[in-house]
C-alpha cells in the first residue's frame, strides 16, 4: 500500500469516527451527519429542513466541535441587516476613520439559524460569502477562513413571518437535509440521556473529542477532489438533469449547476465509501439531498401535493443506469 493511500485511509477513518463523536450528543439523525461531512468535503453548504426540537444546532455545534472548526450562530429575524451578518464600517473617534469590524460570517461553519425568517436583502449579503468566499467592503475584497460552508435551518412547517428564498441563493446550497422526528427508540435514547444529565450547551462533558482539525480536513478535500469519473457516469448524471427538465409536474428543472454540484457531493460520498471513482449507486444516493431544493413544480401539482423526492425517485426509475 502506498504512503498516499495510507494517508487517505488515516483521513477517512478520521472522518468515519467524527460521525461516531456527533452520535455522542446527537440521537437518530446518522444520514444528516453523513450529509455534512461530505458537503464538507465537497466545499459545499447546507440546507437542514426540520421542525424545532430535531437538533438541527447541536448537530451543527457538534460536528465542529469534532472537527476542532470555529462555528458562529447568526439568528435570523426580520429586522437583521447585511451588516449583522457580514459586518460594518464603525468610526474611530480616535484615529478619525472607519475601521471594518467582522461579522460572525468570518468563521468556519456559519449556523444561519432561520434562514428564511429574514428579508431578501439580508439573505442576498450572503451570496457573495457563499459564492467567492470573501466579502467585499468599501471597494476590498477580505478572505474568508478556509474550511467555510453554512449550514442554514429552515422550519418547514411555518409560513407566518417567513420569505421564500430565491432559486439563486437556493441553488447555492449543495445538499439540502431532511432531519426527521427520530424513531421511537432514538427518541426514547434522547430522553434517557436528559435524565443522566445530559447537557447540550456542554459538549466535552456529553464525551464529543476532536478527531481531526482544519489542515487534515483541507487534505481530505484534496483527494475528494481527485476522485475519478468516468464518461459513462458523467452522461448518466447530464441524462438525470435532463429528465428532470421534461417532467410533466416540474416548472423548473435542475440547472447544470445542479448537475455539476451532483457531481461534487458523489465524490465526496464515493472517497468516504473507499472508493476511487464514482459509481451510478454514488450518484443515486446523492440525487435526492442535491436536488430536492433546486427543482420548481408547476402550481397545479403543488395544488395536487405531488413531491418533489417522489419526481426524483420516478427520474431515477426511467433514466437507464450504465452498467
């Protein structure tokens, strides 16, 4: 075996026992873990789609506790400015000019908590982060940290107070999670451990420990990044997107974005599986979380409930898989 290899192995073992850590504060949402760590892996952000009380913070707070990553929490209201989340120009009285002073997107993960709480012109400031990963004040560009992805709650059930957030800013997002009410037995779990004492807002004392850090994390994203592809997966992924332009139910379909985002998350999920290369299973486990927020459906079968993971699974079934 390699040096390279061996290091890769070390890299992935790593990552697998991050989501063993999370599993130490967080009960029944093993797939959004999954889910994360390869949108880490992939650069990419997140969407977690919930109700409240599902752990969509603590699994957030957890996982970079694990990875030893800053994380800030922005709570997104209606009345939050670009500024609170990018930061803003303060005048020093004592020197007699403006001095930039950083807003909590200058972080690792930025839990934007409520996404869809606040007015377009606030979700719009983080385009910019979430696209070049910088922020451009008075004309200059500032870099942000490097590992950056948000992650970004939405409460589903909620229409009072909220604004949709537009397809641009949705195509952004690489994954968009489900997090689910956990089975009967997690939930039962979840309650035990509150009855030991379980604290959430303390992690090292639930026994969460760093497994790797930023520099091991920016080399995993290096050999995620070098997983191979062949022709016939790349014409199986363009098929997929195609598919979904020509359903009957759907308005809008997945852009070539979508497909090349499709792309990057079946690396990721295909280098944490052990594999060199991507396969038509890698793709299909990725179609849904990749795709689901980045597919319109045509008002009458809104009216009708169809759903979109329904419209994804019935693409899957048509498009003929390469062997």
């Amino acid at each position: 075996m390699s040096t390279h290899t061996a290091a890769a192995d070390t890299l992935r073992d790593s990552l697998v026992q991050v989501r063993t850590e999370v599993g130490k504060a967080v009960v029944g949402q093993d797939g959004a873990v999954t889910g994360l760590i390869i949108a880490l892996l992939a650069r990419g952000h997140v969407l977690l789609e919930g109700v409240p009380g599902v752990a969509k913070t603590l699994l957030v707070r957890s996982l970079s506790h694990a990875l030893s990553l800053e994380t800030k929490r922005v709570q997104f209201t209606p009345d939050l400015m670009p500024g609170d989340v990018t930061g803003s120009l303060v005048y020093d009285a004592k020197v007699g000019e403006f001095e930039f002073r950083k807003g909590p997107v200058f972080t690792n993960i930025l839990l934007a908590d409520e996404i869809n709480r606040t007015p377009p012109k606030t979700q719009s400031s983080l385009l910019e982060a979430m696209e070049e990963r910088q922020v451009s004040v008075d004309g200059v560009s500032l870099a942000l940290p490097d590992p950056f992805i948000v992650a970004a709650t939405m409460n589903p059930i909620e229409y009072e107070g909220t604004y949709t957030l537009p397809e641009a800013q949705l195509d952004r997002f690489l994954l968009k999670l489900v997090l689910d009410i956990p089975e009967r037995d997690a939930e039962y779990e979840v309650l035990r451990r509150h009855a030991d004492g379980f604290n959430p807002r303390d992690l090292a004392g639930a026994g969460v420990t760093a497994v790797l850090g930023a520099e091991e994390l920016r080399a995993a994203q290096a050999a995620v990044a070098s997983v191979g592809s062949s022709p016939d997966v790349l014409a199986y992924i363009v098929d997929l997107a195609r598919a979904t332009r020509r359903s009957p139910s759907v308005k809008l379909g997945v852009s070539p974005r979508g497909s090349t985002a499709l792309l990057a998350s079946a690396k990721g999920w295909a280098w944490l599986s052990g594999y060199d290369s991507i396969t038509p299973d890698h793709v299909q486990a990725m179609v849904l979380p990749c795709w689901r927020h980045r597919i319109q459906l045509r008002p009458e079968a809104e009216l009708e409930g169809v759903a979109v993971d329904a419209i994804l699974r019935a693409v899957m079934a048509q498009v003929q898989v390469p062997i």
